[in-house]
C-alpha cells in the first residue's frame, strides 16, 4: 500500500503538476513510478519510506529510487551543476 504522507507543488509541466512528496510504503517493491498518480509527477528528491524494514529511498532525476543507507554512494558520486527543482 502507498501512502502520501505530504506533498508540495513545484510547478507545472507537460500538463501534469510536478509535486515533491513523502511516501510511505510497506515494502520496496511498492516504490511507485513517477508518474503513478495520474496528471501528476513526482519530482527529483521526493522521499518514500519503507515501513517493514526503515528504509528511505529517494527519487533521483532519472526517476529512478535509491536507497539512501549509503551503501551505493560510491556508483553515484556529487557532481557540481545538475538539475533545479
């Protein structure tokens, strides 16, 4: 089950508002697609936690979630620039 604890508007887009959002899911092969909830987007930083095991994971500007224990960081290093929301 998906649950939107909170969400913030960021702009609009391609017909669709793009909202920042925390999530809550039980399990991590819930972690929803951008664009689940239909004529809206999550956008890059939304947030989703994972009930059964505390997990958070983070929604990347390739849409995309990753897990923010750390453990991959080394694959995704800082880059100066990137995309503004």
């Amino acid at each position: 089950m998906i649950s939107i604890r909170n969400s913030r508007f960021i702009r609009f887009s391609e017909g669709a508002f793009v909202v920042r959002a925390e999530l809550d899911v039980d399990t991590a092969s819930e972690l929803p697609a951008y664009d689940f909830i239909s004529g809206q987007k999550l956008a890059q930083g939304s947030i989703a936690h994972v009930i059964t095991t505390g997990a958070f994971y983070c929604l990347g500007g390739d849409n995309s979630w990753y897990n923010q224990d750390g453990s991959d960081a080394d694959k995704y290093p800082v880059t100066e620039g990137g995309q503004d929301d």
